[in-house]
C-alpha cells in the first residue's frame, strides 16, 4: 500500500476538547494506527474561547486556528484550509468545522475525504425531537446578536444540516452497531495501546499505596462523569450495600460541568476523586481498581458511544462491572459483568459477587484482557483502516 499523508480534521482541538484525554481520545487511536501503517499524520483543527489552550504531543503534528463564532469563522476556516496538506483527509465527527472544512478543502484540492463518527451529534440536542422553530424577534436574535446562537458554527440546526452530506465523503468510518444503523460506514473499533495498557508492568498494590487507596475496595470510573454514564446507579448501590471500605474512584472529573461536584455533595462519603493523568499514565492507575465500572443508561447518546473505560479495563485485565446498552456486551464477548440498566440493585449484588468470587473475577479480567489484544487494539484499528484507504 502506497504511504501517504494524513490530516486529520478535528473540531475542537483545546483542552477541553480533543485534548482533555491526550492520547486516550479517538483521534490520536486513528492517528496512532495510521503510523502503523507508515503513513505520515498530522492533526489540524481549532480551538474556541479565550482559554482553551492547545494540545501538545510529541507524536503527531498539530497546527490549531482560533476559532470564531460567524461572520469570524469564515477567516478562521480559511486559515484551516491552508493548514491541511495530506494526500487524504480524515474528518473527525459530522460537523461544520470538522466534516464541512474538509469538504471545502477537497472542493479545492480534490483529496479523498473520509469521515470518522463516534457519537451521533444531535443525541446531545434530544435527537429527532429537537426542531429550531424559533419566532421571529427570536430569530432575529439569534442571527445579529454578537453571542447569537445561529452564529456558531456547530449549532445543533447546522449539525442536521451537515448530516445530509455524508454521503459526499468517499469513505465513512463508525465504531458502533447504532451508527452504522444510521449512517452505514466501516467498523473500526477504538483500539488502546495493548503494550501500554499491560498489566505485567504495574503492581496493583502499589498503585493503590501511590493514590491513597490502600485502605479500599475500588470501583474505578476512568472517564468523565455525566448523567447518561449511570454512576449514580453505583453510589446508590454502595447506599444498599453500606459497606465501609468500598470506594468508586473517579479519575479526571468532568470538563463539561460541576456534575461531579453535584455527585460529591449527594454522596461524598462513597466517593475519591483523583485528579486528571495523563494518557501514558493511566494504566498505572487503572492497575489500582478491584473493579472497573460502566453503567451506561439506555440513552441515545449511550447507544452511539463505544467507552473506552471498557478497552481501559479489558486491556488491565480487570473484572468490568457494566450494563447491556448499545454494543457493550459484544465488546466484552461474555468477559465481563452484565446487568440491565438504571438498575441499582442487580449493581450491588453483582459487586457482592465479584468480590465474593474474586479469583473468578479475576479471570474472567484475564480473558477480558486477551479479547482486548485479538478485537480491540491499535494493531486490529490499522489491519481494517489499510482496506479503508487501499479501496479509497
């Protein structure tokens, strides 16, 4: 396969956005496996509002524009423009300034333009109920105000709107049975850096003594909470199961509100907070739980995610307590712990379980982290991403 150059085209790509996870996040999975292939990437895209940093890293090129709210936005994505220079695009999410930049860019270069989907965009809007029906003083509002809505860029009208262009992109990518239901596109599952993520290199015990968890049964909860995530399915479990020394450890907290902190003033007494790590430093922390926790709610923006906290888990080896929403169950292939979701209680008796069976636990981790190495790493991301590109 002939190697070429790769841009990925990102939305957001501050810290509170693409970069919040470093290289945990899909884009930096794509770009990681590109590499694998021998292409050369680079990562190009904007950041929003007067505080949101770049991202930093030491693996790909990353060349950022601020971004501007309408009529603003129009520099912004022409600065953009000039800043891709692959053979290939590779959009990431269906919106205006990911997916709709580099379908402007292949207007004026004619580059191959695929597109990666990992949510469905609307879901966060109420999905098919969310109409803009706006009167007319609203409307005006909406147009002329300096903070009007309809002046940004990835408004949720206009994220409809760019929906009705996939089909212009010469290649789709998903990673769900959801997405591709709707939008159709090739299956490529996240994969984790298997090598990083093994849990021959740490000592539970030790990383548990390092985070001041020594004295816990932990539940690990590696990602950022959010209603639709179901953690407080969890700590209404450990309510039932008022156990002293049960801890659920969230790790990074949320970037998107104070939701963590409204779960601490509920239910503290239950709950560690640790700090955001770096990417490279995660499996150090993961190799702290007992148990790694993914009680997704039956939601549709639920349905759509792959959550990488189960290829976190997986790929330790942990047991992963998690719920029957959307692809979890065929992503763990009957290695991990299943119940139904807002289910508080089939949640206590399966952590009495684990705990109760802990060997057992353990290797169903085991084999958790072997279905991992086969389905879900960075090397089976690139073997379905060279037919991608070699049918481009």
């Amino acid at each position: 396969m002939k190697q070429s150059k790769v841009s990925l085209v990102v939305s957001d790509l501050s810290q509170s956005g693409a970069g919040r996870w470093g290289g945990a996040v899909r884009t930096f999975l794509l770009g990681q496996a590109l590499q694998k292939l021998g292409h050369e990437v680079e990562i190009v895209g904007f950041t929003f509002g007067d505080t949101s940093s770049p991202i930093v890293s030491t693996e790909f090129s990353i060349a950022t524009v601020s971004g501007r709210n309408y009529p603003g936005f129009v520099s912004s994505i022409n600065q953009v423009l000039t800043k891709i220079s692959g053979d290939i695009i590779y959009a990431i999410k269906p919106k205006p300034t990911s997916f709709g930049t580099a379908l402007l860019k292949k207007l004026r270069s004619r580059c191959p333009v695929i597109l990666d989907i990992d949510d469905w965009e609307l879901s966060w809007y109420g999905g098919e109920q969310w109409k803009y029906r706006p009167q007319p003083k609203q409307f005006f509002r909406d147009v002329f105000k300096p903070d009007g809505a309809l002046r940004q860029p990835d408004h949720p009208l206009y994220l409809g709107w760019i929906e009705n262009f996939v089909k212009y992109a010469d290649a789709v990518t998903i990673h769900t049975q959801f997405l591709q239901k709707r939008f159709g596109g090739i299956y490529v599952p996240n994969g984790k850096d298997v090598s990083l993520f093994d849990p021959e290199r740490y000592n539970p015990d030790v990383s548990r003594v390092r985070l001041n968890l020594a004295d816990y049964r932990v539940l690990m909860f590696p990602g950022a909470p959010r209603p639709y995530k179901g953690l407080e399915d969890v700590l209404i479990a450990l309510d039932y199961l008022d156990e002293p020394d049960l801890r659920l450890v969230i790790v990074g907290g949320s970037p998107y509100d104070d939701y963590d902190d409204k779960l601490i003033q509920k239910w503290g007494r239950w709950i560690v907070k640790l700090p955001k790590f770096t990417h490279q430093a995660m499996p150090e922390v993961i190799a702290a739980a007992h148990i790694v926790v993914v009680p997704q709610r039956d939601t549709p923006a639920a349905q759509a995610q792959f959550p990488l906290k189960l290829t976190d888990g997986m790929a330790m080896a942990k047991p992963v307590l998690a719920t029957q929403v959307g692809d979890i169950p065929e992503i763990l292939g009957g290695t991990g712990y299943l119940v139904e979701p807002d289910s508080p209680k089939k949640i206590a008796e399966q952590i009495q379980h684990i705990f109760q069976n802990i060997e057992e636990a353990n290797n169903r981790g085991l084999q958790a982290r072997a279905r991992c190495v086969e389905h879900y790493s960075i090397d089976s991301m690139a073997t379905i991403l060279s037919n991608v590109i070699s049918n481009l």
